[in-house]
C-alpha cells in the first residue's frame, strides 16, 4: 500500500518526474513536466514486455509549479474507469492498477477527498518530450530519446536507411490507427495536447474526456476548450497537427541538412490520413458486420471538412 501511495520506494528504483515541452490548446509551452506524477521504474511483465509503473497525484515535483501535485478520489477513478473500458474494446491505452485513498482531504473549489492513481504503460514518451529535447539544443539528448523509443517500441525502424523517418512513419502509423478506434467509439479525448499524445500509440491523460451518448461532431469535454479545438470531429486533424510537431523535432535527426529533411518527413506525414480512413472505414464495416476490404481502396472522393487546416 505505501508503495500504491508513493511513500515506500523499492529497492533499487530511482523514481523520477519527467520532464517535456508541449502546445497546450495550440500555445507553446517549452516545460511543463510531470508536476503530480512520479515514474517509480520499469517492470518486465509476464509476456516479457517492458511497462512503466506510474504514480499520479503522489504530491508536489519540481514542475508542479503553483499545485499541490495531489489528485482527488472522482477524476482518479474516471481515470481507472475509462482506461480499463478502452482496454476491454481493444484499444491502445495506460492501463490502471489501483486507486488508493491518502486519507487527506485535498482543497479545490471545496475539500475534496484525496487519492493516488498507480497506472502502467508501454512508456510515457510523448510528442512533448521530443519537443522539449529539441528545445535544449542538444543533439546527443535528441538522439539518445529517439533511439530510446526505437528500441523501446518501434526495433524495425533501427534496420531502415533511415531509421528517424522510419520511426516517425511507424508513430503516424500508430496514431491514424488509434484515433480512429477512438472515432468508432464515440470517445473525446478532450486535451489532446502535444503532451498528451504518446510515442507509443497508446491513449494517456484520461483528464476531461467521455463516450457521447448522442452523436455530436462538435461535443467537448473540456471546461476551457471554449473554441472547440478538442471536438470529437476535430480528433483527426489534430492528431495530425501534433504529428506535425513531432517531424518538427527530429528534423536534424531526418537529415543534418534540416532543409533536407522537410520533404521526407511532409511525406511521411501526408500517410496519415489514408491511414486513418482506411481504418476507420474498416472499423465502421466491421461494426455494420461487412466484410473488410483492401487497404487504400476506400479513399473518400472528398475529404471531409475536418481536415481543414486548424
């Protein structure tokens, strides 16, 4: 249990809260970081994967800034909730390994009463994190990152010409099938923000988000997405927008003539929406029980206005 609380830290650990930039509602924030979460290590599972132990709401870390870093029973529990529901359906997602009360009362707009959420993933490499090692300048730490998420999700991309571009083609790959799972469902996201979007494909942040009862294109779940930029019809084109950031990123990896690198990452960027609609297609055929069809052959003759530049 105190481990759960993040007051025991286990033999040989080294917990750490993660640094990372991000484009927060479209503005850009060179850090932010984990400011109430605590990575406590890395585990091997029974199927001899690599998974993240995650600590959220454990208290205050250097990029807590004005917070408290302490969580609140409700958004803990959606948390657990939602994550395990995404599970179930097969789709890409942290998942939840308990939600402890801290027996302290945490103040928000009224005393709420507090917890601590333990969560696993595949990693918690984000868009943000290359973002923020692009911003130091430092080439080596890009590198170091980029190989790190190589080797941690994506070892074919280490055989290709390019393995940057080949990373890069395998995480647009990963989120045009994710987002599209998400459409399926009737899922918002509600912060896709460029910290919020995983290396890995899988969905994170389970702050503001819900399944529509009523299908809604401009649904929000988000108190302060006033202009609607996280609407469900909006998922998509954001998703690639954030793509966008991550090519941004590793351009001196691409090519060390950056110039060089613009059009093959544009390239492998351009993928993701014939991805995404060949999955997405696929998904709502597989839903109305009609047989799937090849990839590539269900492009739609127009594009539908949700790829309008945001």
């Amino acid at each position: 249990m105190r481990l759960l609380l993040g007051n025991h830290v286990p033999e040989g650990a080294a917990p750490v809260a993660q640094a990372y930039a991000g484009h927060q509602f479209g503005g850009y924030s060179p850090l932010l970081g984990d400011g109430r979460a605590l990575l406590l290590g890395e585990i091997v599972d029974a199927n001899g994967r690599l998974r993240d132990i995650h600590l959220k709401g454990s208290g205050r870390t250097p990029f807590a800034r004005a917070g408290d870093g302490r969580a609140v029973v409700g958004p803990m529990l959606r948390e657990y909730l939602v994550s395990e529901a995404m599970h179930a359906m097969g789709i890409p997602t942290t998942r939840s390994l308990a939600v402890v009360g801290t027996g302290r009362m945490v103040r928000r707009d009224d005393m709420l009463p507090g917890a601590v959420l333990a969560r696993v993933a595949g990693s918690h490499l984000r868009v943000g994190s290359f973002q923020y090692a692009r911003a130091t300048d430092n080439l080596e730490l890009l590198r170091r990152l980029a190989d790190h998420a190589i080797s941690r999700h994506y070892p074919a991309a280490a055989e290709a010409d390019n393995p940057y571009l080949a990373l890069f083609r395998a995480v647009v790959s990963a989120q045009a099938a994710l987002v599209a799972q998400w459409m399926l469902v009737g899922f918002v996201h509600g912060v896709m923000n460029t910290d919020n979007m995983t290396i890995s494909g899988e969905t994170i942040d389970y702050g503001p988000c819900a399944f529509m009862d009523d299908f809604n294109p401009a649904a929000v779940y988000s108190s302060i997405d006033v202009g609607g930029r996280y609407a469900y019809a909006n998922q998509p084109v954001i998703a690639e927008w954030n793509l966008a950031r991550l090519a941004e990123s590793i351009l001196p990896l691409i090519n060390e003539d950056q110039e060089q690198a613009v059009a093959p990452a544009v390239e492998a960027l351009g993928e993701f929406r014939g991805q995404y609609s060949d999955a997405w297609f696929n998904g709502m055929q597989a839903k109305l029980g009609l047989p799937a069809v090849p990839a590539g052959s269900l492009k739609p003759k127009r594009r539908p206005n949700w790829w309008t530049a945001w």
